[in-house]
C-alpha cells in the first residue's frame, strides 16, 4: 500500500471515528441524559384580581416587576417546542389592602417540564385609591410608523371604553387603541374584534389599567390622514377674566383622500369657559365632515385652562 493510500485510510478512519462517538454521544445524551435546562427571559406576569380590586375602589400603581425570568427543566426533545408563550406565570391580587404588598409568584410550566427556578419568587405591589374615567377609541396600524396612513373604526360596539384603576395611572391615559394590521386591509373593509390597550400621551401602553368593556367589534378600513389649521371657538367673559387658555392650533385628522383634498381647515364646536375657577383641561368636539375623523395624534386634545 502506498503512502497515499494509507493516508486516504487514515483520514477515513478518523472520520469514521468522529461520526460514531458524535452518534454515541447523541444516543446517551437523548436517553439516559434527556432533560435540559434552558431559561426564558422576561416572561410576563399576569395580574388575578386587578379587575376585583379596581372594583373596589383600589388600584396597583407600581410594582417592582412585571416580568421574571425562569428557568425550566425540559425534554431535549421538545427544546424547539417551547416558548416564553407556553409558561404561565400569575400573581395573585385579589386580597391585596391599600399600602405595600408582598405578594408569591406562581409559575405553571408547560407539560412534562418542571420549574428548576424563577428569578422573582415574591413581588411588592403599592395599592392605592382608584379612579376610573371614560377615554376615546381609535384604531391603528400595529405594524407600521407611517403617520400618513392610519385606519378608520367604523360600527364600533362602543365609540369609548372606561379605564380603572390608581388615580395616577389613570390620570396619564389619553386614549385607547385597536391594532389592526395594514395587510389584512389590503382588500377593503374587514371585520374585527380586538382588546382595547389604554395609553398615555406618547403612545405608550400605561401598566395596571383596566379597560372596559374588554372587548370591541368594529369593521376598518385604510384611510389617509392630513394636518390642518384647527379654529377653537370660546365662550368666555372677556379677554380679562383672570384666565390663561392654551388651545391647538392644528389638528390631525383620517379619512378617504378623496375627502381630505378639499379639507383645508376644521372648526370646534364652542367651548365654554366661563366661570371656571381653577386649572381645568376642557375636551374638544370637532365640525367634521361625514366619514372624516379624529386621527390618532390629534385624540385626547384639549383646551388647557390656568386660573392666574
């Protein structure tokens, strides 16, 4: 045998010897080594009795987390099975008083796995008095940022939804959203039944709000939006009255742009001023054409009324 050919045989060799040790190893790791640890970041927690507990006249303000980590013992098997989705993990509320709460974290794990560790196993909840008001409903786009498209909710089950819970948290909500996709209005008006998310200002999702009702039906549809001049009209004393009134001076609005092109500016309806006598924020009702609407940066505007 040449020295080529015994090389050739000793590099075969090898590799042979590679695949049976991986093959073995694989066949003692899945059967007599089949579980595995895998941890799942930031799974989050579900709140029971926060409906309850708003009901009641209270409301969690903060909390020092709102998801753990956690760690689980798994079937090799099933490793591509399993999600954070798939891991249930609740903190019960339903008892919590007005004050400082230590409250157990309760983790249910997805079948045939155990729970190997958490890395919260107890939180702290601040309860506080409760509040509740009425906000407006618009629908949006969950999967885009384009500001000069935006959907239109039409034959909405409720046109507002109410929002409970601590009197700061409820304090920073402007509005309500209904995501819808833009794809699945690629071909007209569709039909939908969504959970309302009550945010702030920014549009971002305020924590421990419940919002009512829990669910919204509605059909949407894709529409365009434009900003134009907003004229606010006030009924007021005089211009000596003692009072500082900040009002907008634009406003964003959706619909066909078949309608917006003939839009150029949208009047409010009068807003009364008159004997207020402390800082007061007054809700604007607008003059708008039919199957024109608010949009969503424009929602939750107010006229802005400091007593000096």
């Amino acid at each position: 045998m040449s020295n080529n050919q015994k090389a050739k045989t000793s590099k075969l060799n090898i590799l042979i010897a590679i695949i049976i040790s991986f093959v073995a190893w694989f066949f003692v790791i899945y059967n007599y080594a089949p579980m595995k640890n895998v941890t799942y970041s930031n799974v989050p927690i579900n709140y029971i009795g926060e409906l309850e507990l708003v009901q009641s006249g209270l409301g969690i303000e903060t909390s020092t987390a709102d998801t753990v980590d956690v760690t689980l013992k798994i079937n090799r098997k099933n490793y591509n099975n399993i999600s954070a989705d798939d891991i249930y993990v609740a903190v019960d509320v339903t008892n919590a008083v007005e004050g400082r709460n230590g409250l157990s974290v309760d983790v249910t794990p997805p079948r045939d796995c155990t729970v190997e560790r958490v890395s919260k196993d107890s939180i702290t909840v601040e309860v506080v008095k409760g509040n509740n008001k009425d906000v407006p409903l618009t629908a949006i786009y969950g999967d885009t940022n384009d500001d000069t498209q935006e959907p239109i909710a039409t034959a909405m089950s409720y046109s507002k939804v109410s929002v409970l819970g601590a009197a700061d948290n409820v304090d920073k909500v402007c509005m309500a959203l209904l995501e819808v996709n833009s794809n699945d209005l690629a071909g007209g008006e569709k039909s939908f039944v969504e959970t309302p998310v009550a945010v702030d200002d920014d549009g971002k999702e305020v924590k421990h709000i419940i919002v009512l009702p829990g669910e919204i039906s509605f059909n949407a549809k894709a529409a365009a939006t434009k900003t134009v001049p907003l004229n606010v009209f006030l009924i007021r004393k005089s211009h000596n009255d003692g009072l500082s009134i900040n009002a907008p001076e634009k406003i964003t609005i959706k619909g066909p742009g078949s309608l917006l092109k003939n839009i150029n500016e949208i009047d409010s309806e009068p807003v009364d001023v008159t004997d207020i006598t402390e800082d007061t924020d007054l809700m604007i009702e607008y003059k708008l054409p039919k199957g024109v609407y608010v949009a969503r940066k424009s929602l939750g505007n107010c006229v802005k009324v400091a007593v000096k």
